[in-house]
C-alpha cells in the first residue's frame, strides 16, 4: 500500500504540460494567398498552445527556427468554405466576390480565421486527420481566448469593466467577442474596431491593382496595422504593470481612511438615483427582458447539462477502465493509468464530445441578435471552460480521496473495492456540484446578454440625467465614486431580481 500510495506524488508532477512540448504536429497543406498555390508545411502545436510551422519535419529536428507563429487568441476555426467565405467578403467590404481556392489537394478543409490576423486555409488528407488537428486547435483557441476570464481575478474582471465601459461611452452596447484574449490583445482588439471605418474610408481607395490583389492588400494592411499596434500595446501595458502596484497603494492609502464616509456617500446618491432609475428601469426589464428570461435560461442551461452529462460518463467510464485493467494486470500498471486520467481533461481527442454539446449554442441563440447579443463565441467558449473545471475536479477529488484510502488496502481486492467506493462518492458530489454550477452560469449569462440592452434602452431616459448628480461627490473622492458605476449597480439589481423570480 505504500509503494501504491507513492504513486501520487509522481502522477500529480507528471501531469503538468511542459509550454515547449510538443501536443500535436504533422503535415499539413496550407494554401499560400500570394501564389494561389497550396504548400506543405510542418505544423506543430505546443504544450502553451503556439501554433508554429516549418519547411519540414527535418527543419524541426534540425533545430531551425520556425518560418512563422501564432498565438491562437480570437481565431475562429472553420470547416465551411462559405462560411469563411462570408467572413472575409465582410472583412473586405467594397470588394465584388470573394475567388474561391484553387485546385485544393483533398475534401478534407478547415479554416483558421481572424479579423486582423493571418488567415489559415488547411487541407489533410482524412476525415480522422481533419477531425484530430480541429480537436487540438479548438482547444488551443479555447485556452488563449478565455485566459483573462479564467483568471477570476478582481483585477481581470476590473479590467473588462473598464473596455465595457471604454466602449458604452462611444455609443457601443452591443456585446461581441472582442473581449478574447489577454489585456494587450484585447486592448488591440478594442483599437481596431475604433479604427477600421476610418481605415476603410482613407485607406481602401487608395488601394490600387487587380481586385484579387487589392483584397490581399487589403487583409494584409490590416495584419501588419494589428501587429503595429499590438507591439505598442504590449510595450505601454508592460510598463503599466510596474506602474500599478505603487498607484494601487496609493489608493489604498486613499481610501482607508474615509472608507465608511465613501460608503455612506455613495449611498446617499444611489437614494437620490433611485427616483430617476428605478422606476424606468423596471418598467423597461418588464416588458422588454422579462417575457424572454425562462426560454433563454433553457436554452442556456439545455447544451451546459448536455456537456456536463457527458463528462460525468466519460469520468465514469475511464475510472471503469482503469479498474479492470487494475484487476487483469500488476498493481504497478495502476501509475500509468493515474496519469492518463490525470491529463484526461487536457485531451482534446476525449474531451470533444463534451465540448460538442456547447456547439449547439450557435443555432439556438441567433435570435438573441435583437438583444445585440454577439458573443455566441465567448459563451461556447466558457461553457467548454465549465466542462473542463468539472473534469479536472472530478479528478482531482478521487485522486485526493484515493490517496487517502489506499494506505488501508493491503490486496488487489480492497485496491479496486477502494476505487469503486471512491467513483461513487465523487459521482454523487459531481451531480450535487455540477446543478448549482450550471444554473449559476446560465445566470451570468442571462446578465451579459440583457445588461447591456437595459443600459442601451435606458441611455436617453436615464444615463444623460446622471450628470447632475456629479455635484454630489466630494472633490477629495472624484476618482473613486463614479455616478456611472451606481447606476448601472442599480440597473443590474433590477435584473437580478427579475432574474431571481424566474425559473
């Protein structure tokens, strides 16, 4: 039972991903826009998610650098023609048609697409083949897109506020999935959007050659402006983060002693608010959100507990495994078998079929759009985030109540009775976790699709009445109360509470 229980230690520090380590390479056909040819290349996929290519497998064993890479952030994986055909006709606005690719070598397509990006057209050679690279790029694109929102730092979130309300006050409600990536990135993001009409009205026509040329042109001009301006966002966001921890103390130091006088202050105002907010804002959620809440609670929490259902069987039935293989083999195999259900949740190939289920999201939310709700990506996105938390939990739990039991098993017999008795506890404390965790979900989801189209109907009623409550705040706490920020707590309680008389 020792030699047994030794075994942990070795399998919880074998189960981390080393960055540089290669998760999955092979040859793929890319299709090159300049010579309107396809090439092959070497792509590899490593353990931080970096997508890089090379000439060729000899090239990587040789040690030559890369001919190019990527982080995966804000990319769209694809296996429609037209449908990337769609997103780059829009990207390339002005432009008659879009030329389909010649000449490609297979059926087998799929397409890496970002608005301001380098775009990738790949063709393998098989389904299996097309199916494994789409599995480890989706996951690789989940991992860079949610890093912020995976954080659940008071700083990430305080971060996201501020572009939320970066963008409110030029005029933009609507969510999209601009909010993907880390801070530069999405700061990048943010500053092309502002950019891109004024690029597209002083730029485009000056744009000369065939029409095929000028959309190159075009897409690469907005590749080169984006890595421009993310250069410089990363440089001033580098030197910030040295910056923000003295202005934090600063603050601090600002606030500890007038705490309970800001407290009170700001309740005060948020008393006068109410007579101007409260009574619009409920009338506007009553007839305007209300009538909607249960149906798309539904249709929220239907593909999150279609997933969650799925990770529990796929935990139940690799634990299953690894008993009978346990019971036919030395007690010694059990190593191996630890470490495999310890990486479980960071398998792409065994994970798929949970994260398939969050797919059903892009149908059965489109009607949202006359919410101004776009961000079917991010939500896919944090439901498979979801799907992975309660595996790797699920896993964590029974490894740590293994190792606690298996020191009183003495033979093969009471090492398998162990495992039973431990996959059934942590079933029932899956299915007690995984409810509340789902609904809990669907709830903030509820709130990033109705808040902004509450703010965006309440804008001429409310929110240009807020400026006359600015006299209110003391000089000496300017920088810290914002009449902004009362409001919309007020407006988001409203929410919460029609939420609450829901299903």
């Amino acid at each position: 039972s020792a030699e047994v229980c030794s075994l942990f230690s070795l399998v919880y520090s074998q189960t981390q991903r080393a960055p540089h380590a290669t998760l999955y390479d092979g040859l793929l056909s890319q299709y090159d826009e300049d010579s309107q040819r396809w090439k092959e290349n070497y792509f590899v996929l490593l353990g931080d998610f970096t997508l890089e290519w090379f000439e060729s497998k000899e090239a990587l064993g040789k040690g030559c650098e890369p001919r190019g890479s990527t982080a995966l952030s804000g990319y769209l994986l694809l296996t429609s023609l037209s449908e990337y055909t769609k997103l780059v006709s829009s990207l390339c606005q002005g432009f008659q048609g879009w030329n389909t690719l010649t000449d490609p070598p297979g059926e087998f397509l799929f397409f890496l697409y970002h608005p301001f990006r380098r775009h990738f057209c790949f063709c393998t050679n098989s389904a299996e083949s097309q199916q494994t690279w789409k599995s480890a790029l989706q996951d690789g694109i989940r991992y860079h897109s949610t890093e912020l929102q995976r954080r659940g730092s008071f700083e990430a979130e305080a971060f996201l506020e501020a572009v939320r309300f970066y963008r409110q006050e030029r005029g933009s409600y609507r969510t999209g999935d601009l909010l993907l990536g880390v801070e530069p990135e999405i700061l990048g993001n943010v500053l092309m959007e502002d950019l891109l009409p004024v690029l597209r009205s002083q730029v485009l026509p000056h744009i000369r050659g065939s029409e095929l040329r000028r959309k190159q042109l075009w897409l690469q001009f907005l590749q080169e402006a984006y890595t421009l301006i993310l250069s410089q966002v990363s440089s001033e966001f580098k030197v910030f983060q040295k910056e923000k921890e003295k202005l934090q103390i600063q603050l601090e130091k600002k606030i500890r002693p007038d705490l309970d006088q800001m407290l009170t202050l700001k309740a005060q105002i948020a008393r006068k608010l109410q007579a101007t907010v409260q009574s619009p804002a409920e009338s506007c959620c009553c007839q305007g959100v209300e009538p909607d809440l249960d149906c798309v609670m539904e249709e929220l929490m239907r593909p999150i507990s279609s997933g969650a259902e799925m990770v529990r069987l796929l935990f139940a039935q690799r634990v299953d495994e690894m008993v009978r293989t346990v019971w036919n083999s030395p007690i010694a195999v059990l190593q191996k078998e630890l470490l495999t259900l310890g990486r479980m949740s960071w398998m792409p190939e065994i994970m798929q079929p949970c994260y398939e289920k969050a797919d059903v999201y892009k149908e059965s939310l489109q009607g949202l759009e006359r919410f101004g709700f776009h961000s079917v990506t991010s939500l896919v996105l944090g439901a498979q985030n979801l799907m992975q938390q309660l595996m790797q939990n699920s896993i964590y739990t029974f490894q740590q109540l293994s190792e606690q039991r298996l020191s009183q098993a003495t033979n093969r017999n009471q090492v398998i009775q162990m495992l039973e008795n431990v996959k059934d506890r942590v079933l029932k404390k899956f299915d007690y976790d995984s409810s509340s965790t789902r609904k809990q979900f669907a709830q903030e989801w509820l709130v990033q699709i109705f808040l902004p189209f509450l703010l965006k109907h309440l804008e001429s009623r409310c929110k240009l009445e807020l400026p006359k409550y600015e006299s209110y705040v003391f000089a000496d706490f300017s920088g810290i109360i914002n009449v902004e920020n009362i409001y919309e707590e007020m407006v988001l309680a409203v929410l919460l509470k029609a939420i609450s008389k829901g299903k």
